[in-house]
C-alpha cells in the first residue's frame, strides 16, 4: 500500500488496542476517515482490509466496519503484537506473553530432554558459553541469550510452538518494558538458570527439564519487571486507594 497505507493500518491498530475504538464500535464512513488520515478512499479501503486480515474489525455489506472483541485479533502479527506491547501500560499484556512463553519453551525443553542427539547437545552448550563469555557486555548477553533460546525451540522439532513462540520472543526483547530492569545479580542467575535448564537435557531428565525452563522463564520476567507495575505493588496501591 505505501507508507501512507502503513502509517493508517498502524494508527487504526493502535487505537483498537487501546480501546478508543471499542468492540462493536463502527468506523466512521470511509469520506471523513480518509479526510482524517489524508489518503485517499483507495488507500483507506486497503487498509481496512489489513485490519480485517488481522482479526481487528469485520466489514458488513450495509452496515460498515466494526471493531471485533480481542479473541478474534492474531495476537501473533507483528504489528498488533508490538501495539499491546507498547501500550501495556500495566504489563498485564507480557505477563501474558510470559505464562504462554513459559507453557511452550518447558514443553520444548523437555521435548529436548527426550530426544536428541550428541551435535543438538553441544549446540546447547556452545550457547551457553557463549553466554558466559559475554556476561560482561550487555548488548552481547542478551542476544547469545535469545540464541540459546532459538537453538532449544529449533531442537525441539515442534515447528507449531517454535514458530508461536519465536513470534512472542522477538516482538517482546524489542520492548524496553520486557527488558525492564537489571538487578546487580541477574547475569549470574540466568547463568545459573540456563545452566540447569542444560544439565537436564544432558540426563534426559524429562520433567526437570521443563521445570527448570518454566522456572526460569518467570522468574527471570518477575526480577526484570518494573517495580512500580509488579503485582504486589500493585494490590498494595489499590488497597490504599480502596481504604481512602
């Protein structure tokens, strides 16, 4: 469609995941629309046929386009991901994204454990020393971590949850929510972490496999969080708003 087109799917997207345009809201006709945004009716039918690819509204001959409720919207295309990513005010959207992440990658994990053989094994390792060799640069850390992540859901021949799963990843380590914050001993946990993750694989240990990759999945999420959006703070604040 061109940017413009690109630019008024973005913008539509964003003001469904936000709620300014609420389920069973109807879409103001396509003259105004068009006149809003500065396209042409061309541009704006295009785009609300992407909008409608992705789940977000439903056209009606004779009714017009309305907003669908969120279980119909593919949380998986990227540009509907990023826009509840980036408007997660609350984190609630990646702390989803974390128990889904979670559910898949120790399912995987133990996948792993199960059934591989000695060259998947070192591959594992390979990345997990490449982690260790980098704990001091940032930058280096956290993509030879997403790697380790990768090689685990490649490993694991589930073509449905590696690809689900890769989808979540890379949309959510490009927000700077999901990356949060860093406590002075994250890089040693993660280590330690990915380590066991590594150790039970390498016994075959089906169910310790999966543990260790739920675990670390949440846990390593709940150390990074914001601490102005975690859940305690959270039921803390509302009780004080709830006793004022």
């Amino acid at each position: 469609m061109g940017r413009l087109g690109v630019a008024v799917v973005a913008e539509l997207v964003d003001l469904i995941v936000t709620g300014q345009l609420k389920e069973g809201d109807l879409l103001p006709p396509e003259g105004p629309l068009s006149e809003h945004f500065g396209v042409s009716r061309t541009v704006l039918r295009e785009s609300v046929k992407r909008l409608e690819e992705k789940g977000l509204v439903i056209v009606s001959q004779g009714r017009g386009t309305q907003v669908r409720a969120p279980g119909y919207w593919n949380m998986l295309d990227p540009i509907v991901l990023s826009a509840l990513i980036d408007n997660d005010e609350s984190l609630g959207v990646l702390d989803e994204l974390t128990v889904v992440r979670a559910s898949l990658e120790s399912a995987m994990a133990g996948a792993v454990a199960e059934s591989h053989n000695p060259d998947e094994l070192r591959r594992l390792e390979n990345a997990l020393t490449a982690m260790r060799e980098s704990e001091f640069e940032t930058d280096s850390f956290r993509q030879a971590d997403v790697v380790f992540h990768y090689a685990l859901m490649e490993i694991s021949r589930n073509r449905l949850a590696e690809n689900i799963a890769k989808h979540l990843y890379k949309r959510a380590v490009e927000s700077n929510r999901y990356q949060g914050i860093n406590p002075p001993d994250a890089v040693a946990l993660t280590l330690e972490e990915h380590g066991a993750i590594v150790d039970a694989i390498a016994r075959n240990d089906v169910a310790a496999a999966q543990q260790a990759m739920h675990d670390h999945i949440h846990v390593s999420w709940e150390r990074r969080r914001l601490p102005d959006h975690s859940p305690r703070v959270r039921a803390l604040a509302d009780g004080d708003q709830s006793s004022e």
